[in-house]
RNA sequence: GCACCGUUCGUCUAGAGGUUAGGACACCGCUCUUUCACAGCGGUAACACGGGUUCGAGUCCCGUACGGUGUACCA
C-alpha cells in the first residue's frame, strides 16, 4: 500500500511551490490507489504563525488537493501534528543516545558561532567539530551527568560515521552517494526539547509507514543524514523523490520579489482551480503527449515519478495566464454566471438575470483571460450607465453631420425583429450608412462607441441582439439629443 | 569555500545511439473579422563547451564552464 504525506511547516500561507509538492503526492497516491496524508511540522515554535494550518488546508482544498489522513480528518496514525507528538521524539532520540548513535553537546550559539568563524579562516568546511567543542566525548562521561544533573542547557546530536560513504537511490535522480566525512553531527533535539525537521521528519516517517517521500529538492542535500538515521533505528528508509525546484526568471527559488508566489494570490487574482492545477502539474511533469490541457482525474491517471523532469522550472506567467483563458473558454456558461453573479451585484449593475449574463459570458469571454474580465470588459451590457467617453471622441463624433444623420435613420429603423436577423440587421445598418453618403466603416465604428462607449468589443450584431432594441434606442436617441 | 543536483528554442518540454530535433506559451507575419479577440495557416528560435566510446551521439563516459540548492538549536 502506497503511503505519501505531504508536510508543510506552518508559517504563512501556502506557497504555489508547496501547491506542486502537495499534487505531485496527491496525484501519486491516487494514482497507485494509496493513502495521502497530511502532516504538519510545527516543531519551531517562534516561526508558527496562528491560522496558517487552516488556510493552508483551504488552498490545497480549494486546488482540489485533498488528504485521508491529517490533523482535519483524522486517521490511525495520528496525531498529525509533530507538536502533538512532542514526548515521540524525546523517546527516540534518547534510545539513539544509548546506542551510541547520538551524543549530548553542550554549546552555546556563541562558540558555535565561534567555532564556524574559526573554520572559515582555516578556509575548511563549517562544520561542527566533535572532537573539541563541548560534548559528551570531550567532556567526559561524569562532566556529563554532572551537568545533565544540574539541567544544563544541551542538545541531541547525530553521531555521524566519518569513515563510511552513505548512498541512497532517487527515483528522479538516481544513485546518490555523499561521503560521511561531510556530513554535520547534525543536532536532533534541540535545547528546549523540541526535535529538528531531521529527527521528526524521520520518526513520522516511519510510525506513519510512509513509503514514498516526495518533497523539494532543497532537500536533497540533507538526506543523507536521514538515510544515517533510519540506519541507526534499524528501519527501512523510504523511497526518496526530490522534485525539481519552481523558478523565478533568473532561475532563482521562486520568491515573492517576482510576482505572486502564494496559492491564494492566484485565487484572488481569478485563477481557476483546476486551471493552476493543470498548469503547475506540468511544470516539471509531464506525460510526453501532444496536448496541455489535463482534469485532475486525467493527471491521476498518467501521473508517474518517472516523468519527472531533473531541472528546475521557471514558472511562466504568460503560459498560466493562457490556460486560464482556455478553461474559460470551455466551461459551463451558466456555471460561469452563477460565479461572476456576486460582483455584478457588488458592482451595482441592474442587467444581471442568470441567463442573461450567462449569454454575455458566451459572447465576451473569447477575448479576456479572467472571468471577472468581462465585469468591466462587458460593463455596458450589465448596466445602463455606460463610462464617460473622452471629449475628444464625444466632440468628433457629435459633429460629424453625416454620422447624425446615419445614426438617426439606423435608430428610426431599429426594431428587435430586426435585430433578430443577422441580414436585416446588416441591411438597415447599410441603408442607414448608405443614405448619408457614409462608408460602412465610417458607420460601424462609431455605432459601437454611440451604443457602447468602447472601440473594441464582440461583434457588433449579437452585441446589440443581446442589449435590445429598446436599450439601443435610448442610447443612440441619449447621443443624438 | 565545500557538498550535492542540474544544463534541448526566450519559457515549459518531447526525445531513452541513426529524427528535416517534435509540441505548447510568448513573439512576428498572413487569412478570417467593417473593431479587439478567437480560430486557421506560416515564420524566427535550442541540443553550454571540450574530449572520448561508436560506422554513427541531443541521447553513453570523462572533464570544463555556467547555474541552482544546501551548508542553522528553520523547515
């Protein structure tokens, strides 16, 4: 049974980087009919932020991401939260200290410092230095108990094999080997109790039967010393998948300083769900058809590690904004309508009739990449008031006699059973242009300013189909008076 | 600095020894459209570099360069 866990820190909100994380293990999970779970890693407490885990858990609902097991929904491995699980990891790493697997340290972050500050003048790598800070060896095994009798501030950590090379495989890189001379003694519990990600992340693994670990590449490089943990505990590791990092355009981790990077940005800016879904999914995947647009189920079922792409992805913004204009394009208008309804009351419009808009959804959404576009692209079929029009273009247009006089036989002739037949329509407009000496382009043009107060828009037919004779009329007489 | 990972059009990618190196976004034309867009058609544009291996290398090996990540009592 494939178990995957998704395990965000919660910090903030969720990052459109993490988003992909999370899908790659759900889209994995479901593929192999597993388990995904949720976990949170909270085990710094001065970087918790209060409401984190539950907007986090709206955005990866709100994509469609969903968990069997977590802190929300329960499940036999919990609980789901590493806080909660606080005296787990005090257990396993002393059991690490009676093997001999790990050790006490003593320092403080001043000789730390001290120490890191040293090695870079000795141009050598900074890493912590057994054999002459403060520990359980230099110091001697009855210093030791001494000080851990008097509760001396201390930490747990990792007795790492220098001889050894420690080797993993990755299911998206290979054969990783890295030698255990440069490997840290990396701390597992920290002085005030709490574990580090490495010791946690290590122990739920386990006690959650985890069996596929698929996370970010930044934490490659730290593997190893899991590896060396599962090794101490005499536990079976994981399969390892790090995936590709998301990029910013100079190919740097993708950051805020570079666009929206939060999952509710996207949501706030208009992006569908399903849109950034299909368009993350493929930032890093993909299943080597001649094809973008992919329903969840869709990348469920073509979904494979092996697919995987090794580089980093610059994420393209042009690119998303794109697929969100073609998922516009194919959904339900009258479901598009039901979601654009709230705005258009917010916005005061009066013309807001559920089949009436979705009409306008149908005409108007061919030509903007956002739903909520057509609030203002469309503003003059919602609402009567349409928006002032540059003096300019008021005062041209008004003096133009011909025009007047074009525009008054077009009006005088309006009718919706014209406007019912695209051929009426078209020869009342060429009538109208005709009678004053006009070209039809001297006469289209401005009738869609008169009508709409804008110069680009649907066609001009089924635009005023959809306005209606009596609307045109009071708008053309409004310009005439 | 050191360790690890990476490198095909500007971007996302296909390619698992023999391809005119394919697709998508973006960009540029043309067609359609009495506007803008959509659509259709066409175009510009890539194997980082150097050595091997091989009859043959984008594909395999080794270097180099460049980039990224990591190097915390953060995850």
């Amino acid at each position: 049974m494939v178990r995957v866990r998704f395990a965000p820190s919660p910090t903030g909100f969720l990052h459109i980087g993490s988003l992909r994380t999370a899908l790659y293990n759900f889209l994995f999970a479901r593929h192999h009919g597993g388990v995904c779970i949720l976990r949170i890693e909270d085990t710094d407490r001065t970087r918790f932020v209060e409401g984190a885990i539950e907007e986090q858990i709206n955005s990866l609902a709100w994509a469609g991401v969903t968990f069997d097991e977590g802190p929300h929904v329960g499940g036999n491995y919990g609980p789901y939260v590493q806080s909660e699980r606080f005296d787990l990891y005090r257990t396993y790493g002393m059991q690490l200290v009676e093997s001999g697997h790990a050790y006490y340290a003593f320092d403080t972050a001043e000789e730390l410092d001290a120490m890191r500050v040293r090695q870079q003048a000795a141009g050598i790598a900074p890493k912590y230095d057994r054999s002459s800070m403060r520990n359980q060896y230099t110091l001697g095994e009855q210093e030791t108990q001494r000080l851990l009798a008097e509760a001396a501030p201390h930490v747990i950590r990792l007795k790492v094999p220098l001889t050894a090379d420690v080797r993993f495989h990755d299911e998206i890189r290979g054969d990783v080997v890295v030698a255990g001379r440069e490997i840290d003694d990396q701390i597992l519990l920290k002085s005030d109790g709490f574990p580090t990600y490495h010791l946690a992340n290590v122990v739920d693994d386990h006690l959650m039967e985890i069996t596929h670990v698929i996370r970010a590449e930044e934490w490659l490089p730290s593997t190893p010393k899991h590896v060396l943990l599962y090794e101490a505990f005499g536990w079976k590791a994981p399969t390892f998948a790090h995936v590709p990092l998301m990029l910013n355009p100079d190919r740097t981790k993708m950051s805020k300083r570079h666009g929206d990077v939060m999952v509710r940005d996207f949501a706030a800016k208009g992006y569908f769900p399903d849109a950034l879904v299909n368009f993350v999914a493929l930032c890093g995947w993909n299943p080597a058809e001649d094809r973008e647009i992919y329903a969840m189920q869709e990348l469920i079922d073509r979904f494979t590690l092996d697919r995987v792409h090794r580089a980093g992805a610059v994420f393209d913004y042009k690119k998303l904004e794109w697929m969100n204009a073609e998922y516009l394009r194919a959904k339900d208008c009258a479901a598009l309508a039901n979601a654009l309804l709230p705005s258009l009351e917010a916005a005061g419009y009066t013309h807001r009739e559920p089949t009436y808009v979705a009409r306008v959804i149908e005409l108007l959404r061919e030509r903007v990449t956002f739903l909520h576009d057509i609030t203002t692209f469309g503003d003059y079929l919602f609402g009567d008031t349409l928006a002032a029009l540059d003096q300019a273009t008021e005062a041209s247009l008004q003096g133009d006699a011909a025009l007047r006089a074009a525009l008054a036989a077009f009006r005088d002739g309006l009718s919706d059973d014209i406007l019912a037949d695209a051929d009426a329509f078209k020869g009342l407009a060429k009538a109208s242009a005709e009678a004053a000496g006009l070209a039809m382009g001297k006469f289209m043009k401005p009738l869609r300013v008169v009508v709409t107060h804008r110069d680009v828009g649907a066609d001009l037919h089924p635009t005023l189909q959809l306005l209606g004779a009596e609307r045109c009329k009071s708008r053309l007489d409004a310009f005439l008076s």
